[in-house]
C-alpha cells in the first residue's frame, strides 16, 4: 500500500496515517469475514482458526471456495460434490471461450458423462464439470472438423484443473470430517481417487487402475462380467487371456497386480444397547479390520477397533459400513 497506494484507490500523495487507517479497516472486514464464515474464531479475545480454517490453509484453498464447500448439503452424493468443485475460484479463469460452446455441448451429450449438465450449457463451471467427466469417464475428442481448432485449449484447461482438482477435494473430505458426515466423507474418497487414475472408482472404469488394461479392455472385461478389481482379482488367468484375446502369460501379470491391491474387509457387532419407552434405541457397536489384503491391522499401525453409540428410531433403520483406502500409493 505504501509502494502502490492507487492500486488500493488512495491517492498518490496519501499520508501515512491515512494508509494505516485503510490497512487497519481491511484487515477489521476480513476478519470479520473470515468468522462469519466460520475460519476463525477468538475464544478469550485470542483469534485462531477453526478446523475449517486449518483445512483452508493446508489446502491453499480461497475464501469463496471454502464458502461454497461448507455451504454444502449433509450427505452429499457425488454429483454434488463434483459440482460443488467445478465452482471453485481457483476455476475463474476458465471459460467458455468462443466457439466452445459447440465442443462441450457435443461432450454433454456424450454415454461416457455420468452427470449431463441438464441447463444450457453455458457457465465456467459447466466446462470444468464436463472436462473432468469427460476425462473419468474415457471420453475422446470429438471427430467433428469444426472442433479440432479447440483441441489445445482443451489439453491445455484439462492440465489446469488437474492441477488443482486433488487438494481442493481433500480439503472438501477434511470439512465434512470435522462435520460428522460420514456419507459425503465416501463419496469424496471415491471422487478424490477417481481423479488420481483419472476413472471413475466406483465403475468398471477402475480397472484402469492396472497397466496393460486400457478402455477397450475394460470394456471386454466389463461385458464378461468383470466390473471391478477384486472380481478380477478372483478370475482366472486364461479366462483373463481369453476375454482380452491375449496370450500367456499376460493372464498371471494381470493377476498379480489385481491381487497386490488392499482389500478392506470390515466386521460389526453390537456390544451394547440402551433405551427407554418413546426414547431412540441407544445401539453401541464394534467394527473392527480384519482383513487388509495381506496385512492386518496392527501391521499397518491401524487401531484394531472402534467403537462408537448410534441411536436408532424405528425397526427399518440399518447401519452400513465402508473401509477404503484415501489413496492406494
């Protein structure tokens, strides 16, 4: 402010006093901003951040897309998570340019886009939301002449987003940690890593994940019945070989690598339960880890068990249990 006070709307002959009282003012605004969007807070007149807060800083994450994220519904599925990410401010700058129109339009109407834009194609976000559908879920590049003059541009947002469509998911899953929301925390596990191998996680398209298996083999393999890893994983070698059209000893490499996966396997069991006429049952219960691929828990430097109360309110009320890995190294 004091090296360029025009770029703040102060005049070039500004004192310094007058500069000081306009830094003073910003930083007041901000940090009210900051705690009315719940970032910050100051118990005992001491100002420190929130979980939420800390998530913003360990992601690098800008105000308004931490705004959006906390804004989001209790449990989320995944197209409004992927929708809820495409709006980032770390996005602005990714627009509709002329003529694009027509490409992402071609896109939206695409099998491969599980979540069609169901408006007019026409905002930023509708792009970002397209491209990285598009990419998940095998799409290629259209083969119309008239959109091939936009094929670099496309290359070139796809590596832009990318770039930061990882770190502003984990920190999106972070949130709904801190939240209790057990049920957006899977769906963005399952998006966070569907943008690491670029597939969808919870399709046939995972099976990408293994080298020498490329989209016309999943889709072989999806056709045989083979829609994800631990069902190839439980296939044999030659019939392997046999869909795929492939020789020996293609079968077993495949194979091994499937099998080198984690498979996480979960048990439950009620250890406890409490309740009184008209009250919600207060059901104690204990999952443990018993099986992760060839490792147990303990090896791993996992707690073994935990245990946690659910209330229930009616008979027709089920506890559903997942274990997954954030991301398989």
């Amino acid at each position: 402010m004091f090296i360029n006070p025009s770029h703040y709307g102060l005049e070039r002959d500004a004192n310094e006093g007058t500069i000081e009282r306009m830094l003073e003012q910003i930083c007041e605004r901000d940090l009210k901003r900051l705690q009315e969007a719940a970032l910050v807070s100051s118990p005992a007149s001491r100002l420190e951040c929130t979980e939420f807060g800390d998530a913003m800083a360990r992601y690098y994450v800008r105000f308004e897309t931490m705004k959006n994220f906390l804004a989001l519904d209790r449990q989320a599925d995944l197209a409004s998570i992927l929708q809820c990410v495409a709006r980032a401010e770390e996005f602005k700058d990714i627009r509709l340019k002329s003529g694009e129109k027509s490409l992402y339009k071609t896109f939206n109407k695409t099998a491969g886009i599980r979540f069609p834009i169901d408006v007019d194609v026409a905002l930023p976000a509708h792009k970002v939301s397209l491209l990285l559908q598009a990419e998940l879920g095998g799409v290629d590049y259209p083969s119309e002449e008239q959109l091939q003059k936009h094929r670099i541009q496309y290359i070139q947002d796809r590596a832009l987003i990318f770039q930061h469509v990882q770190r502003l998911v984990r920190c999106l899953i972070d949130c709904m940690i801190h939240k209790e929301d057990a049920v957006s925390v899977r769906h963005g596990l399952e998006l966070v890593r569907g943008f690491a191998v670029r597939a969808w996680d919870d399709l046939p398209s995972q099976l990408r994940q293994i080298d020498q298996i490329g989209w016309v083999a999943v889709r072989k393999l999806a056709a045989a019945g083979i829609t994800s890893i631990y069902a190839l994983a439980s296939t044999e070698a030659r019939r392997i070989e046999m869909i795929l059209s492939r020789q020996p000893p293609f079968g077993s490499k495949i194979l091994a690598k499937a099998k080198q996966f984690p498979n996480l396997k979960v048990t439950a069991k009620v250890i406890g339960k409490h309740g009184k006429a008209g009250d919600p049952v207060s059901v104690r219960i204990r999952a443990e880890i018993v099986e992760f691929g060839r490792l147990s828990a303990r090896k791993l430097g996992l707690a073994e068990h935990i245990d946690f109360v659910a209330p229930l309110y009616n008979a027709s009320q089920y506890i559903s249990f997942y274990a997954m890995c954030e991301e398989i190294g």
